[in-house]
C-alpha cells in the first residue's frame, strides 16, 4: 500500500495546489479560520512538503485539518500560486481512506455530514432542500426561515407553480432518471466506496476498538 | 503562468492601474445562455432566479435554456470532503454533456460555489489532459453520455454586469434616497469562490472586484469601503452545517458587520448565495444573543442579492420577487428608495390568501 505521504501526492489537485511552498506564512496572515481557531496553515504546508509519514499520520488523526473554511482567501495571496485550501482537501480525503479521522472529534463528525448532505444529494439531487433544514434544529435560521420550512408548498408554490414537482423551475422535483444517472456516477467513481469507508471506520470506533494513538 | 511584463516595464501607478484592469477583464457572451440554478438560492431565495430569468428574457431579449435535468454540482458535499474531486468532476461534465445535447455553449452559473468549482475543473483539465479523458471515461460509463467544455463560462452577476447600463435605461427606481436626494450607501460583498480561487475569471480580479460595484454604480448608488470588505461571510461548509463549529460562521460575519457599522451602510448587495443567507441570518441571531444591531439608527441593514437589486431597480413588486423570504426586514429600504407595496400582501399567497397561521406570522414581525 502507498505511504500516506504518496497518496497525498497522487491527488490530482496536488501539483496546483502544492508547488513550491516558502513558508513566508502569507496563508496564515489572510486565514479567517486562523483568526478562529489555533490554527496555521503555514506548518500544514510544511509538513506536507517535507512528507514525513509519521508527521502527517499524526495531523491527519487531529482535528487541526478540520479547521480550515474552504474559503479560499489563501489562494490569491500567496507568492507561489500554492493553494493550501486544497491541500487541506487531499489531507481530509487521504484522512478518511484510510481510518484517521475517527481518531478526532472534529474528523469523527464526517458520519454527520455524509448522513446529512451527502444523502441529501442521492435522494433529492440538490445539497440542500427545504424539508431537509429542520427549524428546530437551526434556530439561527430564525422566524422567516420557520415559516417557510412550514408552510413550503404555499411559500415555495408562490414563486413557482413547479416547486416539487418535475419539469424545470425553483426547487423542482429531481426527476428518477436524472437521480439514477447522479448514484451511478457516485458509484464508478469512488463517492460510494468512501462512504462505505466513512460508515463502516465510524463504527469501529463506536465499538471502542480505536484509541487516540493506537 | 506569471505576468512578468508587469514587474519589469516601467510604469505610472495610473497606468499600471489600467494594467492591472486589463489583466482581469473577461469575456462575457451576448445572448443564448444555458442557465444552472444553485441548491442555496433556490432554497433560501426562491424568487430570484426566476426573476433573474425573467429580466434576461423580458427585459433583455435574451434566450435562456433551463434543464429540468440538471442537479446539484455537489459542491457542498465536496467542501465538506464527503464527495471525491473525481465524483464531483463527473457530475459537471455531466452538466456540460446536457448542455451539449441542447445545442448551447454559453454556461451561466447561479452559485458562486459552483462557479469556482466548474472553474476549478476546467483549469484541472487544462493542466492534466488525461485527468480530462479520465472522467470522460467515468461520465459514459455512468450515463452513456459526452460533453464539450463550454465556449463561455460565467457567473450569473457577470451577465448583470455586461447589461448593467441596459438595465440603467429601462430603470423604474434608482438607488438614491427618496428624501435627501443622496445615493444609497451600499456594501458589495463578492462571494469568495467568485474571484479568490481563479482571479482571472472575476471582473476585476480578488482584491478589486468591480463585477457589483458596477451594478451599484450604473443604478445611482455609491459603493462603501471598509476594512473586512474582503472578508469571508463565514459560511465555511462543514463549520457552518455542523452545530458544534457554527460559532466560526457567526464569528466571521460579525466581524464585517462590526467593520462596516460605523460606514452607515444603507444596504448588502451580494452575488453569492450563501454569503447573502448568512448575512441576513446572523444578525438576527446577533440581536437574539446579545443585542447587537448594526445598521444606522439602531436598524438592521438590509441584505440583498444581484437579482433582487436589478429587480428593485426595474420596479418588479418586492413580494413577487421574494424578498419576504429575507430574515431582515427590507421594508426601510424600500421606503427609502420610495418603492411602494402592499403590506398586507407579505406573507399572502398569490390570491392574497395569507400563507400559515396568524400567530406565526406575527412571530416574524
């Protein structure tokens, strides 16, 4: 099996997004997500361009890769073209292949978002969908939201006559074809296979069998 | 690929402002558009892509090709590392392939997370053909089907841009107040996948992004300036979408709220679907939890996107495009545009038939 560290250089994002890192720390200065959390993408890029197999096993069992936006606002500024944001992708996706991140809180979350938004696109089409953004669960959302979640044919059906139903408009109806089209591409080219992983590495460590540094 | 003209000629920094603007000029087609709607907007804004389809063909006279069978890009699901780059490139190319086999080649995109994503594709493949081959191998082993890339690929905002003065002239409202005769104080916030991942793609590039200060300009407002104007809304996927990280999103809008308060900002424009949710959002959470308001006089600031103000602009009825569905109340700024409505007709259906029940209605007011 390939090192971690190859595997992170076999992405195909990787020689765009990491190509010759100075470590001037221009990333870290414009990261919201450093001014958030403890958090320096400059030491991330290090470690990814010293490729120490140990180092990276190690980042990639924490939640530090977690912390990162995805705005991008590293990818504009920094000297070399590099895109530490992406690089953050490869670790996450390297991460998940292969068990790691079940060994943090943040990585351990991925269960979540696979059940929620990855669902979410296999049985509906869209990321997101009306009766899928339960009030009660974003209370931030507030009042409006509430009220258009509630009373979603009304609301949605005052925009457009075809609001779930099929045919093109506002939050159509995703038609059966278009959907098996979308599991099928998920299926060849690996979406599936991840999820299987992500499933089935969760419940490991639901069953205790993980420790941090095991 | 470095510019390296513009470090060696010598140069006036008037002239090298002109240079620096012709580098971030783009290539806008004229008409026969292939339009791909965005999962947030047409959650959150459920009227503004249809309104933005009407100005184009009604107002414009120009033809626009809506697929019921395209779907999400699954851009969300990739930020948040749950879909493979090598999945979400074959749900694209699928998109292409759709849009080949109705004979367009001009793509506009209504996310700006897409937007960045499909210009991420495009410039994976351009380094890596084979990469390119690869998914072509995926998308007809999934669906049978082939694709081009498109001739010409936009964001949505960059068609009101190329349109901005033709809307100008047919302009029923302008963004100038009502009483004082004074533009409007509007705050442009570009979505960051729109210009910081490919800044050759936005108008203007990422640190002087013109593709909304254009709009505004056209239609008699004047852009605000303020420190954390490039700011990321703080939406950041994952961050927001789990409970447990939601503090980051909130944390990050109320930094550019808390930068832009004391400029008095009348209005937020936005391009980006989620970053004008989230604006909208937070502050009213923001005023739950602590009372912070940000607008003048104690007021909320309204927040709206490129569509909505070409729809103000253009005198389509405030309900009828959906700006009941913002959490901040738009009420103050219409009258100080001097757009009239009818109150009664806000949370009404199209017969006038009020949607839910009274007391959840009043909750929101």
């Amino acid at each position: 099996m390939e090192s971690v560290s190859q595997q992170i250089k076999s992405d195909p994002r990787y020689p765009e997004a990491c190509q010759s890192c100075m470590n001037c720390g221009v990333c870290t200065a414009i990261c919201p997500a450093a001014g958030y959390y403890s958090y320096d993408p400059r030491m991330i890029m290090n470690l990814v361009t010293e490729g120490d197999n140990a180092m990276l096993t190690e980042i990639m069992s924490e939640d530090v890769i977690w912390y990162c936006g995805q705005c991008m606002s590293c990818k504009p500024r920094c000297p070399r073209g590099n895109i530490p944001g992406v690089v953050i992708q490869i670790l996450r996706m390297v991460s998940q292949r292969n068990g790691l991140f079940v060994r943090s809180a943040m990585g351990r979350e991925q269960l979540a978002v696979k059940r929620s938004i990855g669902h979410n696109i296999l049985e509906t089409g869209y990321c997101i969908h009306p009766t899928r953004v339960n009030p009660a669960m974003h209370p931030e959302q507030g009042p409006v939201w509430a009220w258009m979640s509630d009373n979603a044919d009304e609301v949605y059906g005052r925009f457009d006559s075809n609001y779930n139903r099929e045919g093109p408009g506002n939050m159509r109806k995703i038609n059966r074809k278009s959907l098996d089209e979308l599991d099928r591409i998920f299926e060849v080219t690996g979406c599936k296979k991840l999820w299987d992983t992500i499933e089935s590495e969760s419940e490991k460590r639901i069953d205790g069998r993980f420790t941090k540094y095991d | 690929m470095i510019n390296t003209s513009r470090f060696t000629r010598h140069v006036s920094r008037k002239s090298g402002m002109i240079h620096y603007w012709r580098d971030y000029q783009k290539e806008i087609a004229e008409d026969e558009f292939f339009y791909v709607r965005s999962c947030i907007r047409q959650n959150f804004f459920p009227g503004a892509e249809n309104l933005f389809i009407d100005i184009l063909r009604n107002k414009l006279g120009k033809k626009v090709f809506e697929d019921a069978d395209h779907t999400t890009c699954t851009g969300i699901g990739y930020h948040s590392d749950i879909v493979p780059i090598e999945t979400t490139m074959t749900v694209i190319a699928r998109q292409f392939a759709l849009m080949k086999e109705r004979g367009y080649r001009n793509l506009v995109i209504s996310c700006v997370t897409s937007f960045g994503l499909y210009s991420e594709i495009l410039d994976l493949w351009k380094h890596d053909p084979a990469l390119k081959t690869k998914i072509e191998g995926y998308l007809s082993e999934a669906t049978g089907r082939s694709f081009d890339e498109p001739a010409n690929m936009v964001h949505a905002s960059d068609i009101l841009y190329k349109f901005r003065y033709e809307i100008a002239e047919q302009a029923v409202n302008r963004l100038v107040n009502n009483e004082t005769g004074l533009p409007l104080r509007v705050v442009d916030h570009i979505g960051c996948h729109y210009a910081k991942t490919f800044p050759e793609r936005g108008i203007g590039g990422s640190e002087f992004p013109q593709v909304l200060t254009g709009l505004i300009k056209a239609w008699g407002g004047e852009t605000v300036d303020y420190p954390e104007r490039r700011h990321c809304c703080g939406f950041g996927f994952r961050q927001y979408i789990l409970q447990s990280s939601r503090g980051y999103s909130i944390s990050h809008s109320r930094t550019k709220l808390e930068s832009m308060m004391p400029y008095e900002p009348d209005l937020i424009v936005a391009n980006c679907p989620g970053c004008a949710m989230f604006l909208d959002r937070w502050q009213y959470t923001l005023e739950e939890t602590d009372g912070s308001v940000y607008g003048p006089g104690r007021t909320k600031i309204p927040v709206v996107t490129h569509e909505e103000l070409a729809g103000l602009v253009l005198g389509y009825d405030p309900w009828e495009i959906g700006l009941q569905t913002h959490q901040v109340p738009v009420e103050g700024l219409l009258d100080k545009i001097g757009i009239r409505y009818d109150p009664e007709k806000k949370y009404a259906d199209r017969q006038g038939k009020l949607i839910g029940d009274t007391v959840a209605v009043t909750a929101i007011v």
